[in-house]
C-alpha cells in the first residue's frame, strides 16, 4: 500500500515541480508552491488529500496516536507513535522534501496558507471519512524545518470516556460538577501527550450531561465536538472562529455561559483573564504545559510581572478550586495507563497561596488523600501496587524521586 501510494505521489505532483524555479527558495518557494495548488484542478487536489488520507487511515488501523512527515528530519519516511514509541513505516522509497511539500500545501486553505507563512507554524484542525456516517478528527500542527514543511497530526479520539474511568475521589467530583460548584478554576496539567485534552472533555461530557447550562469552548484547534446533550456546547476554534484564548473568553461573557473552557493558558493575557473570569462567577476550565499542581501554580505566578505577582496570588488563591496534573505511564501490558496528581483548593492550600509558601503544598497533597488528594508518586505507587506498572517506571516517572524512593522503602504493617 505504502509503495504505490508513494509512486502516486511522484506522479501527481512531478508536474507541478517542473513550474517551480529552480532558484525558489525560502518563503519565495512555498509561495510559489501555494499559487501552484490554487491554481490545480481539483481532481488532482483530490488525489493529493487521497494519498494524505491513506497514511492516516492506516495510522488508525495500527493504533497509533500520532504521525509525522516531511521534512529533513523525517528522513523522508512516515512515522507513527504507537503506545507512546516513534518509529517509521516500512517504505520501499522515501518521499523526496518537494513532494511532501506539495502533498503538506495541498491540505491548507489560502487563508491557513498565509499564517503559515507568516507565522512559521499553523495549528488547525483535519478530518477524514471513514464510512457514510462515521468521520476522525486530528489536531494538526505544520511548521518549518529547514525551509521545508514538516506536519503532525495526533488522532482525536472520537469515544469520550466515562466520567468514572478516571478514578477521582466523590469531593473532586463534586469540584468539577457546575452542580456542587458553580465557579472556581479547574486546571487540568501535563506535558503533551499526556492525556490532558481527553480528561478535558470527559469533565465537559459529564457536565454535559448532568446540568441545563451552556458550555463555551475555545481551543486551538477544536478537537473532539461535544454533541448537546442537556446543555448548549459552543466549539470556538482560535484563529477560524476567534483571534485569539484571550478574545474568546472575554466575548464569552457576553454570551451567558456558565462554564467556559479554555484550551491552553499559554500567556500572561489570557492566564489573567481567566482569573478574571472565574473571579467574576464562572466556572472555568483550562490546561497547562506542567507537571505537578505546584509547578502550575509556580507558572501561572512566574509569568506574571513582578509588581502584579501579589495581586495574582490572592487572585488565585481566591478562584483556584481543583489542579489535576497527569502522565501516561507505560503499563505491563504493552500500552499506557494515567497517573495524575490531584490538589483540591481548601482553606489551607488558599492560605499557602496567598502567603506564598507554595512549597508547603506537597505535604498538604500527600496527607490529603481522606480529602480526594494525592501526589504524583502516591499515584504512581498505587498503580505498581496493583500490577498495572513497573517499579522503573515508577521511579522515571515521578516528579520527586526522592519521596517515590522514600514510598518504595515503606513497610506495611
């Protein structure tokens, strides 16, 4: 399948080479490069997106998460990530850096063309049908690697898992239920790959499904959409839909949410509107690049300036209701299993907030568990007690491997 898809690929896009200078280069040849696809047929448009397709249909039947190409750093082969390891299909060729150029051009609208352009990088949305009635999703990321196109795509899971699956404890439950807390901030933290986009959305389908209020949801790009169910679900997708987090959940207020999702507090901007918002009676949602709940609350004060830190901090210490931190962990099986870090905001960690004594938080989090909380080496201790992990992975995996060495060394009495 791969070869001939391949050869496809040379046919279809050898033509539109010939009509490139051989002296374009840099921005002057993807340009040029772009003007070529507008001006194609679109039955050749159409075979471009059906040789793409075919290397995502086959990512689906192999289970993978996410694939790569393009670029020198692809070394002209497709890879695939698997249960977490990144290896390259088995290709009788290799795809030359213009071909995939034009294959990676050919998927963007001019309007996407131009940020890419601009930017250096463009984050969108994609999708394939795979039957009458049944599509798949991916959050796709295309950049520049050494003046070449290089494109992830990572498979949006279309099954949203239930609400019981992730294992919190009832008071956590209650934190992020618009039911039992009408406002607060909820951070859901990881580093990418971690899970943290699927765990945002089985909070969003339990809400969903328990409470009449209306959802606003502002991601780059939207990913899995959220059907009504007994609420109104908005999908506002940055750079399509709205300029920027920031825009969106201020024009949200506007618009009578009662909770409102934020895809990524990437900035100083939007972390603060966020705590303006959720100061302001919402409940609000939003994911961080961290790995433990006191690394969050470290970054959303570090990126502030100095003389807002105080401010912030008692802004925080106010909203802040739940910070669930997660990792997936290789498991004994072959795939992986989440480990997540749980912090519930109680008057004490409020206190710690404010007074800024952050480093207090890790006890509260290991003596909390009566509470709903834990950290992240409790979890990961846990999960090797049940014959789910191994103890290396345990050990690489934790954020303080001086207090997983310490759990390791505890006798049960």
């Amino acid at each position: 399948m791969a070869a001939i898809d391949i050869d496809k690929i040379s046919g279809l896009t050898q033509p539109l080479i010939q009509r490139i200078p051989k002296t374009a280069r840099g921005i002057d040849l993807h340009k040029r490069i772009g003007d070529l696809i507008e001006e194609a047929e679109i039955s050749l448009r159409v075979d471009l997106k059906e040789i793409l397709d075919t290397f995502l249909v086959n990512m689906i039947k192999i289970n993978a998460s996410d694939i790569d190409l393009g670029g020198p750093g692809c070394a002209g082969k497709v890879w695939y990530r698997v249960f977490g390891d990144k290896s390259p299909l088995k290709m009788l060729k290799k795809l030359p850096l213009l071909e995939t150029d034009i294959l990676l051009h050919n998927v963007l609208l001019s309007t996407q063309r131009d940020k890419l352009l601009e930017d250096k990088n463009l984050d969108f949305s994609y999708s394939i049908n795979l039957s009458k009635d049944k599509s798949q999703r991916f959050r796709a990321d295309m950049y520049f690697d050494l003046d070449h196109l290089g494109l992830n795509m990572r498979k949006i899971d279309n099954t949203i898992r239930p609400f019981k699956s992730l294992g919190v404890n009832a008071e956590v439950a209650k934190a992020v239920s618009l039911k039992y807390y009408k406002y607060g901030l909820t951070l859901v933290t990881g580093i990418t790959g971690s899970g943290k986009s699927s765990t945002l959305d089985t909070i969003i389908d339990a809400n969903n499904r328990t409470v009449d209020s209306h959802i606003v949801i502002i991601a780059s790009p939207v990913e899995l959409i959220h059907d009504p169910i007994r609420s109104v679900v908005r999908h506002r997708e940055v750079g399509t839909d709205v300029l920027s987090f920031k825009d969106g959940a201020i024009q949200a207020l506007r618009q009578d949410p009662d909770i409102i999702v934020i895809g990524e507090l990437r900035d100083p901007e939007t972390i603060m509107t966020a705590l303006e918002i959720t100061d302001s009676g919402h409940k609000t949602f939003g994911t961080l690049h961290t790995s433990s709940a006191m690394e969050s609350i470290e970054r959303i004060l570090g990126e502030m300036p100095t003389e807002e830190q105080n401010r912030v901090r008692a802004r925080l210490a106010d909203v802040l209701t739940c910070v669930i931190s997660q990792k997936l962990v290789p498991s004994l099986d072959g795939k992986r299993v989440l480990a997540k870090e749980v912090l519930l905001a109680n008057s004490s960690v409020r206190a710690a907030i404010r007074n800024n004594n952050i480093g207090e938080i890790y006890q509260m989090l290991m003596e909390g568990r009566e509470k709903g909380m834990n950290t992240m080496e409790q979890d990961l201790k846990r999960l090797y007690d049940e014959g789910k992990i191994s103890k290396e992975s345990a050990l690489n995996y934790s954020n303080n491997k001086t207090k997983m060495l310490q759990l390791f060394s505890e006798v049960a009495y």
